[in-house]
C-alpha cells in the first residue's frame, strides 16, 4: 500500500511539473548588462534571490547583469506604483555568476523583499517623508537614510541594518530576524518583537517596547524606556 501511495505521489507531482511546464536552466557563462524601460523605481518589490544594489540618482534607471540565456526570464515590470522583480514562473536556474538588479532611484519609499536576496545600498537615500521595509524570508537589506519615520516589520530569519538619522521608527519582528541600527539616530522608536529576533537602536528620547518571546533590544542613547516582557526576552544598554 505504501509503495502505491509513493508511486502516486511521483506521478502526480511528474504531471503538474509537465502540466505547468515547469524547467530549468542552466547559464551558459555569457555575463552580459541588460537596461529596462522602467519610469519609477521610488517602490520595489523583489521575489526571488537576486544581488541587488540601490543607488540614489537623479535619473530613475534600472540595469539586470546576468548569463543571456536567463535574463529573458527575470522579469523587471511596473505595477500599482511598484517595481516588481522576479523570475518567470515554474522555472529554476542555475546563473554562472548570480542575479544582480542595478537600481537607481531620486529617492526610495518602499521596499518590499520576498525570498533570500540581499540588498545593499550604494550612497545615502534622502527626501521621502516615510520609508517602509518588509522582509518576508532570509534576505538581508541595508542601506544609508535620512528620513522622518521609519517602518520595518520582518517575518522570518532575515535582517535590516540602516544608517543615517530619522525621527520616529517602527519595528515589528516575527521570527528569528534581526533590526540592526544602532548607526541610525532616531528620536523615537517602538519595538515589537514576537520570537527570537534581535533589535539594536540608537533612540534620544522615547524607547516603547514588548517583547513576546526570547528576543533581545540593545539601545544606545538616554531615551525614557516603556517596556513590556512575557518570556525569556531582555533589554540591555550598549555602551
């Protein structure tokens, strides 16, 4: 009876990959920039494991480095005030060297990263009045700012490091993931945490934080501390 049930389970999942023409690639070595028709990049939202470098410029440009033979299938399109990157989908690859995105942008309000992919900042970010940061995965974004207020909320093990200064920031944290910024000086800041993750701020006059879980919030500066703590979390001063 076993050995029907695996044999079926085989054949179904052989006829859904045949069904939804599910392939794979592999990069054949050919590393070559392709630029895309993109008008706005000041929101992204990446899917996928894509290397992808932010850099603040004047002209919205948006660049793709990869092997030829995959680049078709990486998909840079605009959609409700959004720049989404992703792959197309039921398609696997193999690139020689990674995905890299290249994007330069006047200024940044938005970024939205699903997946493992990491993003890193080329130059200080300024002039929007409220930047939202959203991890759902392992994918690690950081970057230089200078912005009113600030909000991150990570789902899962992937983590934020920003520098710069703000006045009020916003963190919320399920999971395992890390907000690391103590280089971003910040008037205020409220911290939920709800799991494992670590917070790390540097805040002047208000410190607002719960923590459900084991998480830990280590603060630089002399802010007044609310705290709230249900579990084996903790609270500590950075010297």
């Amino acid at each position: 009876m076993k050995q029907i049930a695996t044999l079926l389970t085989v054949l179904v999942l052989f006829s859904s990959c045949r069904m939804f023409g599910y392939k794979h690639i592999e990069g054949n070595g050919n590393i070559i920039t392709q630029s895309r028709n993109v008008t706005k990049a000041t929101k992204v939202k990446l899917a996928g494991s894509f290397d992808v470098e932010l850099t603040p410029g004047a002209v919205t440009k948006v660049e793709v480095v990869g092997d030829d033979n995959i680049l078709p299938f990486i998909f840079t399109e605009e959609h409700d005030g959004f720049l989404v990157v992703k792959s197309k989908e039921y398609m696997s690859y193999n690139s020689t060297e990674g995905i890299k995105i290249k994007i330069t942008t006047p200024q940044l309000e938005n970024l939205q990263l699903a997946g493992s992919g990491n993003i890193i900042g080329k130059g200080k970010f300024i002039g929007s009045e409220k930047l939202i940061l959203k991890i759902a995965g392992s994918g690690d974004i950081s970057l230089e700012v200078n912005t009113p207020k600030i909000e991150a909320d990570i789902a899962g093990s992937g983590s934020i490091k920003l520098s710069g200064e703000t006045k009020d920031e916003t963190i919320k944290i399920a999971g395992s993931g890390d907000y690391l910024t103590e280089g971003l000086m910040a008037e205020n800041a409220t911290i939920r945490i709800a799991g494992q993750g670590d917070v790390k701020v540097f805040t002047s006059t208000t410190l607002d934080i719960h923590i459900a879980g084991s998480g830990t919030v280590y603060y630089k500066g002399n802010p007044s501390i609310k705290q709230k703590v249900a579990g084996s979390g903790d609270i500590k001063k950075l010297e």
